[in-house]
C-alpha cells in the first residue's frame, strides 16, 4: 500500500479589483427577510452608475434617464422580489466568475466587464 501525500496551499486574491459580491450574499438571495437600507448603502457606496447599469441590463430592466437613486431603487424592488431569487442568485453567482478572472494574471486581459 502506498503512502499518499496531500498539501493545500491557498492563494491571496487580490480583493481590490471590483465589489466584494460576498457581501451581498449576507443580505441577499438566502434569506427572507431583507435589510434594504443596507442593500441601498452597500449598491450607493460600492458601484458606479454605469455598473448599475450593466446590472439593469442583465435583469432586462431599461435605464430611461435614471439617476442613481432610482436606479437603485428599481434594483431594490427587483432583487427583493421573491419571483425574481433564482435570477438574482445566477447574476451574483456570474459577478462573482467574472471578479475572478479579471484578477488571474491570465484571463485578466480578455476581460473586458
């Protein structure tokens, strides 16, 4: 019988590229109650409006001469929607693929999110 050797060596993940999206997950897509002061701070602090935008897009919202506020607003009301979890959940899971190929030295430069 052979002997079998096994290391696990965990590498840094630059964090500094794009949103944290784990922080969405504390208030979004697994719970049922939502806290949206806290998704309305975290989508105002964390994203630009052409982010929200891109997000708008994705859902098959239109933008139609929004202001962030209210593009804020209109994510708000479409995430916290329980028809729309399953939606939600694959756009975070997606977000989240593609934060971590813009930070591999490899595929960061055929990203272009």
């Amino acid at each position: 019988m052979e002997n079998i050797n096994f290391s696990l060596n965990e590498l840094e993940i630059n964090k500094q590229v794009g949103v944290d999206i784990d922080d969405m997950n504390l208030f979004l897509g697994y719970e049922d109650m939502y806290d949206i002061e806290q998704m309305k701070l975290y989508y105002s602090t964390n994203y630009t409006i052409k982010c929200l935008t891109q997000i708008l897009q994705y859902y098959g919202l239109a933008k139609n001469k929004m202001v962030k506020e209210e593009i804020i607003q209109v994510l708000l009301f479409f995430e916290t929607d329980p028809e729309n979890k399953f939606v939600v959940e694959r756009r975070l899971r997606l977000w989240r693929n593609i934060h971590e190929l813009k930070t591999d030295p490899y595929f960061s430069k055929y990203i272009l999110f």
